[in-house]
C-alpha cells in the first residue's frame, strides 16, 4: 500500500487526513490521478497544471521533496507515504 496524506487547506478541501492505494512502481502522476479517482472533490487542480506542479507546492515521498528528484515523474513503490501541500496563501 502507498500513504497519501494531506495537508494545510488541502486537507480542509478534500475533507479526509489520508488515503491508501495498492499501487507499486508508479509516478507520482500516476498516484495523483488515482487519488483524485478515489476523492469525491476535485483537487488535483490545485497542485498541478498543464503537466508542471504548480508554483508552490509541496509533494515528498518518505521526507524528499519531489523537486529534488524527478519531479512528477518520481518513481513511488509499496510501502512509500507521500505528503502533499497545497501553495502557500497570504497578503
């Protein structure tokens, strides 16, 4: 099983703390379409756009920022929790 957890208004939008799927050696765009099936509010548009992560976010499998790596084609395997953060807010 992988671990999505959600974060900040992420969190608060799609009303749920975590959610598990029994995926392995898939992308992280895999894992977020599968999420976003699995959800019953929309999301998804909130941290990707156009096939690039939207300014600001934050998504880490076991600690490690995506950025870091190979961004949404990051490799996930069984056992992986990913944390995703919406962009930040503010004024």
């Amino acid at each position: 099983m992988i671990t999505i957890k959600f974060y900040s208004l992420l969190r608060l939008l799609v009303k749920v703390e975590q959610v598990e799927l029994a995926l392995d050696n898939v992308t992280i765009s895999q894992v977020l379409a599968e999420v976003q099936k699995k959800v019953n509010t929309p999301f998804l548009h909130k941290l990707v756009q156009g096939g690039s992560l939207i300014t600001g976010t934050v998504i880490l499998i076991n600690g490690r920022n995506i950025h870091h790596l190979h961004k949404l084609d990051s490799l996930v395997k069984r056992g992986d929790e990913i944390s995703l953060f919406p962009p930040g807010g503010g004024g």
